[in-house]
C-alpha cells in the first residue's frame, strides 16, 4: 500500500503520500487529519457512488436514471457497467424503486433515481420522503 | 383579442429557482402558476444524473433528478399550477402580462407579480474561434449529456472535450462509462476549471488525461468529424509554433461555460455587464418594480442549493408584492472591487438579509473578502474561481450602508 494521493475533500486538494518503511506507514503532505484516512482508503480500496441509467420499455421515457445508494469498489465499475448494458425494466418508476437487488454481489442495491410512467399512463405518485 | 388569464404569482421556468420560488410563493397563500417550455419541469436537473445536488438545501446529497422530483413533491402538496410545453415568447414588464405560446395556443397571462427562472445556456460554438469546418460531431456538453442521459443516443466512439469546466469533466466519465475512449481534455488555462473532486473522480478515475494550457486550433472532416488540431498555447492563448499535432476523433465536446439566458427579455430589464444575467436586489428584485429573477439567468451558480435558495426568497417577495404588502426597504448600489468578476446581488435592500456570492477572478491561495462599509472581514484559504464564495449578513447589521450610500466588495 504505497502511493500519492490527491485529497479531494476540500477545497486545498492536498498531495498526500503514504510509504512503507518496515511495519510502519508514513503519511504525509496532508494538511489536517481527515487527509490521512481518506489517503488510507483510496489505496486499500477506492470506492465510489456510481450512477447511470437504464433502459425502460412501454415508458413515457426511453431512459431511467439510477445510482447505487452507497459507495462500490471502483475496480469493478466497468464490469457492473456492462451487465447493466443489458438490463431494461418496465415502467411505471418511482424514485426509490429497486432496480437491480444486488449489483456488486456486496448487497448494494441499483435505486431509480426519477419517475417514469407508463406510456399513455398518469405518473406513478411518489411519496414525500 | 387572444384568451387572457390571471394569476396572483407567475413563474417563468421550471428549473431549481423556478420551481423553489413557486413552491414559496404558494406557501405564502397566494396563487402560482408556473410555466415551463418543455414537457416537463425540473430543467438542467434532469439530465445532470450524477450525485452532488443538495446538501444544503436538503440536508442530503442527492442526483439532480432526485432533488428535482423532492422539489415536485412539495409543490404537489402546495397550491402551484403547473403547466408545461409553455413557451413564454414576451412580457410586459410594466404591465406584468406574458404572451405565450402552447400546444392549445397563444393565450397572455396578468400576474401581480413576475418571476423570470429561465436558467442558462450554452456558450455557442461560433463564441471559440476555431478555424476549419463544421462537421457533425462538435457538439456543446450539455447538448452530449441530454443525448446520453435523456434520450437513449451515445453520440461518438472516440472524443475529445475541449474545457475543463464541471460539466466537461462530468461528461468525460459519462462518456467513458457508455463505452465511449475519451482521447483527452483539453484546457487552455494553466490550471484546471473544475473542482478537484471531479478531475481525480472523473478523469483519473479512468486514466484520461488532462492537457493544461491547450487548445483546439483546427478542425476537419466533411460531413462527420475526422480528426481536430491540437497546440500548446501561452498565456495569452497564442498557440505555440511547432507545437501542433493532429488526433483522430469523431466528436469534439465544448464545455465553454455557461451564459445567463436574458436575451429574451433583456430589453427591458437591467442586465449587470459582468455577471451577464438580471441586475437584482438582495429580495431578488430586477430594475423593473413587481418583476423578480433567479436562479442561472442572474449569474452562473455552482451549487443547485444557492439556485433554490435564491428562488425560495424570489418566491416570496413576488408573493408579497402580489398581494400588495410593500416589503422592499431603502436601498444602496453594490460596486465590486478588486479582484472579483461574479457578484451578486447588485443592490442591497434594507429589509432582507444579503446573501453574497462571489466567484474570485483567479484562484488565490490566501485572502480576504472585504464589505468596506460594513467594516465586515471573511478571510478563506484556497479559493479558487470554481467555486463561488457565500457570505450572509443579518438585515439589523445593514444600517450603516444608509451612512454612505453603497456597499463596495473587494477581495484583498
Ligand atoms: C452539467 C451540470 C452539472 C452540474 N452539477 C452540479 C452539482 O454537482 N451540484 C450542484 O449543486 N449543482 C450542479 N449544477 C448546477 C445546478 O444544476 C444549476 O445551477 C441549477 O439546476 C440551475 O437551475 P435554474 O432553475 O437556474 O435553471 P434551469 O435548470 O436551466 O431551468 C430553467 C428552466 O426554464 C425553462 N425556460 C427557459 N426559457 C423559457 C421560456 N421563455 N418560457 C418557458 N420556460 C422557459 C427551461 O426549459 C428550464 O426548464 C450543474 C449544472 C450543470 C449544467
Ligand atoms: S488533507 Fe485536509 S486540508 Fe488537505 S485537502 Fe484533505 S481535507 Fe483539505
């Protein structure tokens, strides 16, 4: 686990590097505390929100738009991309609705993220949450 | 005569600040009517499917469709008259009377109050100066981001963007995760438009590289796009001989900014020249009495939570004002100092809280937001123009601003 990381949680952006030296790790060019955990996750494992879309049939919409509702491993991205190439659903959608019960084989569900009505048809309500 | 209807509160565009301000407006127990040109509301939101929308105005971070529908919600449990495919082509803004244009029609609209929400636009193509054809495939982002998102078409196999603003970069990954090899970025600034967050979760993310201070300098293909020229340039982006090398590309994406959408009533209302959008008060006021505006088309906003927030508070002056209660105070002019090219508002009322947000002309690694009048100091650490500046004074500070008869902000 060695490498430089670009802090992204405010603004500074500070370059953090972290290097092995025997059993300890050195953690530095971080300006304040929350850099050192976020260089530690980067490296052991990056993860990140991912939102895309999906196809619909019978909608008024040809499209839907989803997101994981949690981080996922980064590395797998691309082929969570690829199985959800080929995935369409049927409308009616409401924001919220589970899409894909587990994309990530972690439990992470895919979530609707608008609403989508039958072709022809009124808009399925959502409730305010 | 053409149909003729009435309404307490008319909002015009169903973006984030149009459909705040009519959900304001309706809880103030007035009648709104809101009119949006396409076949529905929820504006530049819809498309933008990505997460970052919200932790302030709703305490929760959330997609731009996601925030749009919460907005829906609140306005369904309200008195708001929602019509779309509406088309505001004129108001009188004296008058407060809009024309407009509908499947059904052209029919006008009398409202005690207006408010204008008609968000941005894109920086036109013509605006970049680039020599050589004009192929298919050079296309604004917003208009490759409503393709993907919205309509189900992936516009190119291999591309380039061209500016690193937000919304490039947003789409650099949206691309690459429809399958699309983005080549690079380029970026004709010494230093990257958007926000740190997006160029390592966009770009490195995906191993895209990101060209600083280069620029486009040619383009060619007849019919579809074949390949564009690309050169180093110095600091007054004047390419640099023998720099230039030529990439194969079938689509070039411009993110050239955004600019305030203004033309169409601009006539007749103020327009400040540097924000490029609506002159207003801090009670988000134009030049013109019982006519408000909001959201993009007063200056280009970073966050959706200041674009509601401002909407929020259009919303309810222009449903006070509709009801003939007079809630606007004295007032003072706004002068920008230095350092400083966004800022907003251009006039400070005495009976509403200001609200001040300012885009720095340069990223400065130390500094000091200065209200010389109000002898108020901010200092901040690392801004950077990317990301606008937010200052808030309480209404019972303000009064010292009657003393001298304006308000100048400076960035020291
Ligand atoms: C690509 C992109 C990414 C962004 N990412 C983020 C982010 O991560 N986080 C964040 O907080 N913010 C983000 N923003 C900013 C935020 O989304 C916008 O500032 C905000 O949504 C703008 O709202 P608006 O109501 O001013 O304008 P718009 O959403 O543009 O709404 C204007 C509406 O007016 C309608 N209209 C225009 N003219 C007329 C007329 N004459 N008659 C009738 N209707 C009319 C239009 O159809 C439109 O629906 C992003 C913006 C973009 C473009
Ligand atoms: S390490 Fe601290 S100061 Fe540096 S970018 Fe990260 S959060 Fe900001």
């Amino acid at each position: 686990m060695e490498g430089h990381i670009t802090c992204v949680i405010c603004p500074v952006g500070c370059k953090v590097s972290v290097r092995k030296e025997g059993v300890q790790y050195t953690i530095e060019g971080n300006r304040c505390a929350r850099g050192e955990e976020y260089a530690r996750n980067e490296l052991m494992m990056p993860k990140r929100i991912l939102t895309t879309s999906i196809g619909v049939s019978n909608g008024t919409l040809p499209l839907v738009s989803v997101k994981t509702p949690r981080p996922i491993d980064r590395a797998r991205i691309k082929e969570i991309m690829k199985e959800i190439k080929n995935l369409s659903i049927a409308a009616p959608v409401a924001v919220g609705d589970t899409v894909v019960e587990d994309i990530d084989g972690e439990g992470t569900p895919l979530l609707a993220t608008r609403a989508v009505s039958c072709n022809g048809g009124r808009e399925k309500t959502t409730l305010p949450t | 005569m053409l149909k003729r209807e009435k309404t307490d509160v008319l909002v015009i565009g169903g973006g984030a600040a149009g459909m705040a301000c009519a959900l304001s407006a309706a809880k103030e127990g007035v009648y709104v009517t809101l009119l949006e040109r396409e076949s529905s509301v929820g504006g530049v939101l819809n498309q933008c499917i990505h997460n970052g929308f919200g932790l302030q105005f709703y305490h929760q971070e959330l997609t731009g469709p996601e925030f749009a529908s919460r907005l829906i919600d609140d306005m369904n449990m309200e008195n708001v008259k929602i019509i779309s495919q509406s088309y505001v082509r004129d108001i009188d803004v004296r008058k407060r009377v809009a024309q407009v244009l509908s499947p059904d029609g052209a029919y006008e609209i009398q409202a005690g109050a207006l408010v204008i929400s008609t968000g941005a636009r894109e920086r036109p193509f013509g605006s970049l100066l680039i020599p050589g054809d004009r192929p298919a495939g050079v296309m604004p982002a917003g208009v490759a981001q409503r393709y993907v998102n919205l309509e189900n078409r992936i516009p190119a196999r291999k591309a380039m963007i061209l500016g690193s603003g937000d919304i490039g970069l947003i789409m650099a990954r949206r691309l690459t995760l429809e399958g699309v090899e983005v080549v690079s970025v380029l970026e004709r600034m010494s230093y990257p438009g958007g926000l740190t967050r997006n160029i390592v979760q966009c770009l490195e993310d995906f191993d895209i590289p990101l060209h600083l201070s280069t620029t486009v300098t040619g383009i060619s293909g007849d019919g579809r796009l074949r390949s564009v020229e690309i050169s180093k340039v110095d600091e007054n982006f004047t390419p640099v001989p023998g720099t230039s090398r030529t990439i194969d590309v079938d689509a070039l994406i411009l993110s050239a900014g955004l600019l305030p959408q203004v033309e169409d009533f601009s006539d007749d209302l103020e327009v400040d020249p540097m924000n490029r959008g609506f002159l207003v008060s801090n009670t988000c006021e134009s030049s013109t009495e019982g006519v408000f505006a909001a959201g993009n088309n007063v200056a280009i906003f970073d966050l959706v939570d200041y674009v509601a927030a401002e909407g929020w508070i259009a919303g309810r002056h222009a449903a006070l004002f509709s009801r003939g209660v007079n809630t606007s105070g004295d007032r003072v002019p706004v002068f920008r100092g230095k350092n400083i090219s966004v800022l907003v508002p251009g006039i400070v009322d005495m009976e509403e809280h200001l609200r001040l947000y300012i885009r720095l002309r340069k990223p400065m690694e130390k500094g000091v937001v200065v209200l010389k009048e109000l002898k108020i100091e901010k200092k901040f650490s690392y801004g950077v123009p990317s990301e606008m500046i937010q200052l808030v004074v309480n209404r019972d500070k303000l009064q010292p601003l009657m003393n001298y008869g304006k308000l100048t902000v400076e960035v020291q």
